[in-house]
C-alpha cells in the first residue's frame, strides 16, 4: 500500500494537525489577553469555518506548494499568497455546493465509479494510480483498492476519504460551471447589429473648444459644486473598506564610516581566508545563514558575478569585490570533467542491527549485496525482479529500482561520489550508515568542465551605532508628534524627513516603501487606533523604522463628500465640468460649424473612417463619448455640444458608409462570442456567487 502512503504524505494532514495545535496555543493566548473569545475564521452565509478547518486548507496548499518549487524557505509573503489561495478555494467551494444543492446538481455513484475505472478518469487518480513505467492509469489497483477499503487502516482510510473529497467537490463545480457557460446566449440580431450599423463608417467634420480657453483662476466652486458633480459621478467614489494612513519612514543604511569599517574588515577576513587550512570551516563560521556548498557545478550553474572561476586553477584565490548588497571573496578549491546526469537503478538493504525489519545480520546484507551486483554484472536485465524481491526501498515495488536520470550532486556526498566513479553498465556497492545500496549505472551525459568553489558574502550592514543612532531619531519624531497625526506632520517637516500616504485594506501585509508592514496594518484596524491618531511604539521593519498615523477610517460603500473635496483632482474635475457648461453655451452661437469657427476663431477638423466597434479616437484625444454620439447622427445634423476628455465637441457626419449584412461574419461573431464567454464563465460564476453572498471574513484576527 504504498501508494496510499504517498496520498497520506501529499495531503499534509499530519502536518496540518500539527500546525493546528500548535498556532491554536498561540492564538488562545492572544485572545485571552484581549479578554475575548477567538471567533470563526468565516461565516458564509449562516455556516461557520472554524480556525481548524482553514488552516487544514493552509497546510495542504503549503505542501503542494513546496512540491512545485522544490525544497525552498516559505516567505511571509510567500504564506500571506498561500491563505490567499486558501481563502478563494474555501469561499467558491462553499458557495458552489450550495448553489448545486439548490438547484438539484449531485454526483452520481455511477458518476464516481466513471471516474475511478471508467472512460472519465478524474486528473487526481492519474497523479497517484499512473504506473510510471508504461505512463498508463493502472484501473486495476484501483478496484483492489476500493474492494479491500475495510482491510485499510483508519490512516489510509482518511487519506482516501479526503481524496474522494477532492475528487467529487471538483466534478460538482465542474458541472455547475458547465450549466452556467452552456446557458449563454448570443442573440443573432444583436451579432448582425455589431457586424452591421456597429461597424459603419462616418467621415465626420467637428470643433471643440479645449478646457485651456478658460482659465483655472476664473473658475470658482464652492460646495455645492462638489456636492452636484459628487452626486452626478458618484460611481467614480466607490471605495472598499480601507483605512488611510500618514507614514514616516526611517531607512537604516550605512553611513560612510561603517563602509569604512566593514571594508577594513573583509580585507582582514579576505587574509585569514588565504590562511586557512579548511576552507569549508571558514566559509561557514564567517557567513551568517551560509553554509559551504559541496556541489561542482558547470557554468550554467556557477554563482551569479563568478564567471572568472572557469578561467583559473584549482588554488586560485580571488580578492573581495562589492556585488549587490554585500561583499564577496573565491576560492577555486577543484576543477573536474563530470557529467551533468546520470541515469541509475538502485536496491537498498538495511540489516537488524540498523532497525531492519529483513532478519538479516550486517554481515548477511553484506554478502546479499555483493551477489546481487555479481549476477547484476552478468545480466542487469533482471535488476526490476531482484528490486522488487529484496530492496528495503518502498518506492521499489512500484519503479522496479528504477531512479530514471538524476543531476549530478543529487545524492549525498559519499553516494554521490561512488555513482560517479561506476562505469556505465556495471554494478557497485556502497556502504551506508544504515545499510547498503546496490547501484547500477544504465548511462552518464558527457562529462563536462566542473569547478567546487567557496564564496564568502559579507553582507553591506549598518553598524549598531547607526542603528541606534536612526532608531533614537525615529523616537524623538514619535515623542514631538505627541500622539497626534497634526504633530506628526509639523515635527517631520521639521526633520526634514517625507511623509507617506497610502490606503489600505484590511488583509494587506504591504505599505508602499515598507515590506512586511502587516503589524503597522493590524494596528490600524484595531478597534482602540482613532482617526488622527499616531500609534505609541515605532515599527520595526527589515532595515527600517515606521511612524504610523491613522488619517482615516474609510467604511462606507462610498468615499464621503468631505473627503473627496479634499482630492486635487477631485478639485481639477468639478472646474472641467463647470468649464464645459460654459464652453456648451459659448457652441450654441451658431447653427453650422462654419458660423462657430468663424464666431470662436477655431478650426473645422475632419475625422475619417470612424467607427463605434474601434478605438475611439479623434485627432490626437480618446474620445469614446464624442465617437458614440458622432455614429448615431443622421446625415448632415450638427450634433448639441458633448462634453469630452480634452474639450466640449460639437460634430456633423457628412458621409455614413453602412456595412452589409455578412452571415459568415455573423456565424463567426456568434461563436466567438459563445466561446469567449464559456472560457471565462468559472470566474463569471464564482464573481457572482460572492457577491449575492454574505460573508463576515475574521482572518485579521488570526494573521
């Protein structure tokens, strides 16, 4: 069974409970120090999503992703994608099982059985029940699998179980997806009117007046000229929920005597490196979060910046240099011919005195391993049955041994190196801590120059007393601004140091300058931090401090009067409009466009050749209101004035060339239309489902 335990190890619930009890401490405590109970992480539409729950969802994304990129260290930003994820698939599963209950939607037994040894194989029982060596869906195994399900232990049992979870929530949003894109429909007549009178031409003559003609100083507004602009394009204040917030940011750099200081310093270590008589020790004693790396690497591979390394010889040593955000130093310990890859079959025996379960002594898998590389030197052609019989690998019974081609460094040292001295075809044994591994080498890439270097990185950092000094600053500014966002700004200007503005969502982990500013965030949704409030503790960033004021608690669907007459270009948009009314009366004083180029002294422009279905463009403006309205004229009609994005217009179309009817154009115009909304039904749905929904979100309480 095997290959349950690989469906155990992928869907991370060990780790999942593990991470739960843990964090689950943490956030107890936390809460009991607000002196309030931890509420669920979601309540979508009346069902609620406990902590444990979503985090089970965390983990299991978490495992996949490090699946994918390989062993790598999980970020904060990296986590904060990762419950992003997590959030989005736990929201569209619920609301899409709730839609399929109410419509009737359900997965079949039939359904299910289809999907396991039918024509339909779900795309998650081919990535566990594939055999690897034929690439065919091994429907066999399956059926012994489900047919002896109660022989299966409680752990298999729930590792299944969660699997066919999976399996039969993706075919149900599958076929609710489906429903939705399949109930699309392009009316015919509406195709003909796009590939019709849509795509008519017009030459069209016009003239405008530009906003210029009136200046910005003799423009007076007053609030009830905000109010009617507010109230006319009130769509264009939308706002999220979002907490605005004022920002002064302290960077900590070295001054110009710490990069004396640290220069003097890597000249020093740069002549004990010269010195030392174990390399490897020195690179990991001196470089903080480094370890010396063993690999021989080709010049695809060699470190950024050390190209230079494949024109020396082996005791080379090469002097400190700046690259980036620190100084490095070389050594050219070895130069080898090696090849990149080697394709390698494997048999594995441990002994009981190691914990093997064989019955074997040290000495019995000694000599069991060199008859079988004796009989693998006469004929490898029976390596897969003798894997199968004796390898104490689990994976050996499903690959036969098999370990396919393995980059060059893939195994531990000692392994390593005795794969590489094995000549092609010919079988090895090596000793293990725990056992013996039979090696046959199948075939090796050509050997190509490698070189084993030590590179030492001395990171470019501020010394503590320019720490502190930066620190103290960021503290005097926190005090002179007693508490108060007006202060904040009086004592920055002050120091001569910017402020910052920037609004917020709640869930944000980022401000703009300042990376991983989640606490800063937090602080600000906190139901105790008040409008023009600065917060009583100065943020410690990566290589930054933060002083932090709350500007505004912005809550309403819509941004309020008030603030938006505090937006310039709110300011810059209430004079255009009360512009084109007066630009509008000054193009009523004529009845053809040569009376108003003569009246206004202005040009007659002419535009060809346009369309409603292209870019609305005329002259040199985008102008999509002006081109709507010019390709709805009647022939020879001078259009009332329309305001646009550079000026108030008023147009004539001379000549409307109409498109004929094309049926293969209407037939194509269809389908595409069909086709293009099919593909982006899944997120169509999904968008709609949310928003009809309700959805009371409490991660900021957890993250």
């Amino acid at each position: 069974m095997a290959i349950i335990g690989r469906i155990r190890k992928h869907a991370g619930l060990a780790v999942a409970l593990i991470g739960i009890a843990i964090i689950g401490f943490v956030i107890q405590d936390a809460f009991g120090r607000r002196g309030q109970s931890a509420p669920p992480v979601a309540v979508i539409n009346g069902e609620t999503v406990s902590y444990s729950s979503f985090a089970a969802d965390v983990d299991q994304i978490t495992e996949q992703y490090k699946r994918a990129q390989g062993d790598v260290k999980i970020t904060e930003e990296d986590m904060n994608q990762i419950r992003g994820m997590a959030w989005q698939r736990l929201v569209s599963n619920m609301l899409i099982n709730e839609a399929c209950q109410t419509v009737g939607l359900q997965v079949s037994t039939a359904e299910m059985n289809d999907m396991y040894y039918g024509k339909f194989i779900s795309p998650y029982l081919y990535q566990y029940f594939t055999n690897p060596q034929t690439g065919v869906y091994d429907r066999q195994q399956v059926m012994n699998i489900i047919n002896n399900f109660d022989q299966l232990s409680d752990q298999d049992k729930v590792a299944l179980g969660e699997l066919e979870h999976i399996i039969k929530n993706e075919r149900l949003k599958e076929k609710y997806n489906n429903l939705a894109a399949k109930s699309f429909y392009m009316p015919r007549a509406l195709a003909a009117f796009q590939s019709g009178p849509m795509a008519s031409t017009v030459t069209a003559r016009w003239v405008m007046l530009p906003y210029s003609r009136i200046e910005d100083a003799d423009v007076q507004i007053d609030k009830s000229d905000y109010r009617k602009f507010y109230e006319e394009n009130k769509f264009m204040f939308k706002q999220n929920k979002s907490r605005s917030l004022d920002y002064v940011v302290f960077d900590v750099t070295p001054t110009p005597q710490d990069m004396r200081d640290l220069e003097n310093h890597v000249t020093q270590l740069y002549d004990e490196f010269q010195h030392e008589s174990s390399i490897p020790d020195f690179v990991n004693a001196v470089t903080s979060g480094q370890r010396f790396d063993s690999l021989y690497r080709s010049k695809d591979e060699i470190f950024p910046g050390w190209d230079t390394l494949f024109n020396a010889e082996a005791g080379t040593f090469f002097a400190p240099r700046r690259m980036g955000r620190s100084f490095q130093m070389a050594a050219l310990l070895d130069v080898q011919m090696r090849p990149d890859s080697i394709r390698l079959h494997h048999i594995f025996l441990s002994y009981t005195e190691a914990g093997s379960q064989s019955g074997r002594n040290k000495e019995q898998s000694r000599l069991l391993a060199d008859s079988l590389k004796n009989l693998l030197n006469q004929n490898s052609a029976d390596f897969a049955q003798l894997a199968a019989a004796y390898s104490e690998d689990p994976a050996a019974q499903q690959n036969g041994g098999d370990l396919g081609w393995q980059r060059d460094g893939y195994f531990v040292s000692y392994l390593n190196r005795a794969i590489l001295n094995t000549p092609v075809g010919t079988a090895a044994v090596v000793e293990a801590p725990a056992g013996f591994h039979v090696i046959y080498i199948d075939a090796k890439t050509q050997a190509v120059k490698k070189v084993l270097a030590a590179v030492v990185n001395i990171p470019i950092e501020p010394s503590s007393a320019t720490t502190k000094a930066i620190y103290t600053r960021a503290n005097q500014l926190l005090g002179q601004s007693k508490g108060k966002l007006s202060g904040l700004d009086s004592a920055a200007r002050q120091m001569g140091m910017q402020i910052r503005q920037a609004s917020v969502t709640e869930l944000e982990t980022n401000l703009p300058g300042a990376v991983n500013s989640r606490e800063i965030i937090r602080w600000a949704y906190n139901k105790d931090s008040k409008e023009g409030n600065v917060a009583n503790q100065v943020f410690e960033m990566e290589n930054r401090y933060i002083i932090a004021g709350l500007r505004s608690i912005n809550e309403d669907e819509y941004m309020p009067l008030e603030r938006v007459m505090q937006i310039p270009q709110a300011e810059q948009m209430v004079k255009q409009d009360k512009k084109a009314k007066e630009l509008a009366k000054m193009l009523m004083n004529g009845n053809t466009l040569e009376e108003l180029a003569s009246s206004l002294n202005i040009e007659i422009d002419t535009a060809f050749g346009m369309r409603m279905n292209s870019y609305p463009m005329i002259g040199n403006a985008y102008e999509p209101k002006v081109v709507g309205q010019l390709c709805g004229l009647e022939k020879g009609v001078l259009s009332q004035p329309i305001q646009g994005n550079s000026g108030v217009y008023r147009v004539v179309a001379d000549e409307i060339l109409s498109a004929p009817a094309d049926i293969i154009q209407i037939n194509t115009m269809v389908r595409n239309a069909q086709m293009q909304f099919q593909q982006s039904a899944v997120n169509i749905v999904s968008a709609a489902l949310e928003s009809v929904a309700k959805i009371e979100d409490n991660r900021e309480f957890y993250f």
